[in-house]
C-alpha cells in the first residue's frame, strides 16, 4: 500500500533534507509535487486542497526558512498533517456495554465484509481476550452463511445458525438472545451487501440498527476503489450512524487515496485496515504509524507488535540455544525460518515496515517475493530429514528427486543449496559470543547512534 504515493514523495523530499537553505520558491517548487503525488494517488480533489493549504502556510512560516535544517522540519510538517488527516491517533473499538457488545457490519456486495467479520472475530478473541458470536443476515446471497459458518469454524468463533428462509430482524434477535443466554462478551452481525441508493435494503438495515442498538457500526470498503470508498462511506453514514471504517484490500493497493480521503470526508475513523486474504490479516489502523510508512521512515512499533503476537517463541528460543551451544543450523531449521516470516504476512509486509525501504532500488525489491518463499518451503518439504540434516548429501540423482517432488527445476534446488549455504556461515559466526564481535565488527557500516 502506498507504493507509488511513498516513491514520489521520497524523492521530492529527499531533495530538501540535505538543502542548508530554504527559499520560498523551492518550498513552492515541492509542494508542487507532493500535491502532484496526492492527486496521482487518488485522493479527493477538496482533501488535497485542504490538505496542501495547511502545509503551506507552515512551510512559508518562519520556523522553516530560519530552521537550521529546513528539509527535516518540512519532512516534520508534512508528516504531521497526514497524521492529522487521518486521525490523529487509533480509534479502538468501544465495547463498553453490558454483554453482548453488538457490532453491526455494513457495506457494498464485495467489499470483504464476510471475511471482516471473521478476521475482526479473530482479532477479538487473540489480542483482546473476548469471547465471540458470529451470525449472518444475509439471506440473499447464496453460501453466504455458509461461508461465515466455515470462516467461524476456522477463527475459534462460535457460530449462530441461520437460513435464507428467515426475516434478518428475527435472526439478528435470536442471535442477541443466545449470546446473552452464553455470557458472550461480543456478538458480531454480518448484514447482506447493498446499495446506498437502494431504499428497500437500506430499510431493513436502519430496522436492524434501531432493534440492535450496536455499540459499533462498521462500513466496510474495499481501497481499490480509491475516493469513491470515501464518497460511498459518506452516503452510508447519512442513513445510518458509522462509528468507524476497515479499508480492505489495501494489500493490493498501490495508491492508498482511500486511507487518505476517509476521514477528511466523513468524519468518521478508519479503525482497522484489510492487509490481506488470511484471518490473521487485519491490523488496527494508527495514523501516526501508516504516515511514517507513508514518508519512507518504516513502522517498526507495527513490525514488533507483529512479532511479539506471530511469532512462535519456543521455537525461536530453541533454534537460538541450539545456534549458541555450536549445533548446525539445518534445512528443517531454515524452512522454521520461512514459514515464521509467511505468518507475519510475508516479505512485502516485512520490507514495508523497515525505515529506508523507500530507497531500495525496484529491481531489488522485485526479486523478494512471497511465491518465491513458498517455493523454497515446497522444495524443502520433498527432502528425507536425513537430507534436510545433512543437505551435502544432495547431489544429482537426489536434487532431479526433490525437483520433480516440489515442481521446480534443478537451478531452483541449486540456487536454494547456495542461498542456504550463506546463512549456515552467518549463524556460524553467532555461535557462543559471535553475535556481539559480528556487530562490533559492522560499526563502521552502521547508522550513527548504534549502541554497539
């Protein structure tokens, strides 16, 4: 997300972080660009206006030009006027009410609502220890509530059964009664998708709403949709009462104008973002955190939430003392290694999230891809574990094996072995005190500041 936005911006102010001097013309010259890039990323028209005119009349003020690093403190007011347009701060979701929290879904057919709920399903169970219902009203859509049946299934989420035969406001009822019966801390409503300008739909929800009385009512948009998902929140929240937005599939997109139009439009706070086809991938959205991915400048408070919450520490623990007390690092080890960086959401959400990512050449980056990974894991998976333990063994007659067994072609294997290879020498040098000697050793090579 934010590819293009992030690349323009970069340059165009890169070129002012090293300038000793500031000129109003060269502010102009930039601000140029980066409404230039605004604009190419699918913002709203207005919330570039509003946006370009509140950086403008801080950047001709004096802290600028009489700054004695003019660039940085530019960076600094572009920065905080995208986490302003955003939000200022995450908005959580305000379950305070008597059990069951009622969270009321709604949004266009296709938006990723059905799988929302489950993802948020998920979200609430792992990191806020609630007990949770799922049920579907959406008696229209074939499968629909079968496919929230297998989704619940698959988070750990209770679910309410329903029937294209019912009234959505007599399942929605029996569902609260149920959870209520259950001591269920949330029950989680998913409604039909449908048009703002379809009068009878929009009915049966505002009825939905009024019997439910949620303490949360979604919109869910999809972010490939650009301005319109913040002009279609907007007429959703003239007939019903938003208390916030999930942007989904914002994995796919390169722009991100919607992140960037929503709230200016609405009023309302995006409060988690759709990074992806998995349960697992749903992040609460926190301005001050995407305007920093946004400027090049890395989330790395995201990137160790990530960590701490995906990875499997037991098993880092033992790969670690295993490392420290001289024992080789394997091929099962380093296939650990891959499918922990696959929970996390893969390479691209990785890069995403380290500081200076933005300077990277293309080429570079292009060649880090998630399917590449997948097909190491694969090849992997064809080897006996008397081949992953001692990978010398494979030699020609074993690497067309293990080829034909994962569908890759020899090179593949080879280039694996190599690649294997080079990070068996670096777990090497961190054997017993290596670690700290490596980093002293890499001093020169770091950024100022570093405490080695």
């Amino acid at each position: 997300m934010f590819d293009n936005l992030t690349d323009r911006l970069g340059k165009t102010l890169n070129n002012l972080r090293g300038r000793g001097r500031l000129t109003e013309d060269n502010i102009k010259d930039s601000l140029r660009e980066v409404r230039m890039a605004l604009l190419e990323a699918d913002v709203a028209l207005p919330v570039v206006r509003r946006f370009m005119e509140a950086v403008r009349e801080k950047a001709l003020g004096e802290e600028v030009l009489k700054s004695l690093t003019p660039g940085q403190v530019l960076v600094k007011i572009v920065n905080d006027e995208l986490v302003r347009l955003m939000g200022e701060a995450n908005e959580s979701l305000d379950l305070a009410a008597q059990p069951p929290a009622v969270i009321l879904m709604a949004g266009l057919q296709g938006s990723g609502k059905t799988t929302s709920v489950a993802k948020l399903a998920r979200w609430l169970k792992e990191s806020q220890k609630k007990s949770v219902m799922v049920v579907s009203c959406d008696v229209y859509r074939p499968a629909a509530i079968e496919q929230l049946k297998t989704l619940a299934a698959e988070v750990g989420a209770d679910f309410f059964p329903s029937t294209p035969k019912q009234r959505p406001l007599s399942i929605a009822r029996d569902a609260v009664k149920l959870a209520r019966k259950q001591f269920k801390d949330v029950l989680i409503v998913d409604t039909a998708g449908r048009l703002h300008v379809d009068e009878q739909m929009m009915a049966e929800i505002k009825e939905l709403h009024a019997a439910l009385k949620p303490v949360e009512t979604l919109f869910t948009v999809d972010s490939m949709t650009g301005q319109d998902a913040a002009n279609t929140a907007k007429a959703f929240d003239e007939a019903l009462p938003l208390t916030g937005v999930i942007l989904t599939k914002t994995d796919g997109d390169a722009r991100g104008g919607a992140a960037l139009s929503i709230r200016e439009i609405t009023g309302k706070p995006i409060k988690f973002l759709g990074v992806g086809e998995k349960t697992t991938a749903l992040e609460p959205f926190h301005p001050e955190r995407v305007a920093s991915r946004i400027l090049g400048m890395g989330d790395v408070l995201s990137l160790v939430e990530e960590v701490q919450a995906k990875v499997d520490h037991t098993k880092a623990e033992k790969l670690a003392r295993k490392i420290k007390k001289g024992k080789g690092f394997d091929l099962a080890d380093f296939r650990e290694q891959l499918e922990q960086m696959s929970n996390m959401g893969g390479m691209a959400s990785l890069m995403e999230k380290l500081p200076g990512m933005g300077e990277v050449p293309d080429h570079v980056k292009n060649q880090v891809n998630d399917k590449e990974m997948g097909k190491l894991v694969a090849i992997i998976n064809s080897m006996t574990p008397h081949e992953r333990s001692f990978p010398a063994v494979i030699k020609g007659s074993r690497k067309r094996r293990i080829a034909a067994g994962s569908g890759t072609r020899v090179q593949d294997i080879n280039k694996l072995l190599k690649q294997f290879a080079q990070m068996q020498k670096m777990m090497k040098k961190m054997k017993g005190g290596g670690m700290a000697r490596m980093m002293r050793g890499m001093k020169g090579r770091m950024p100022p500041g570093m405490p080695f």
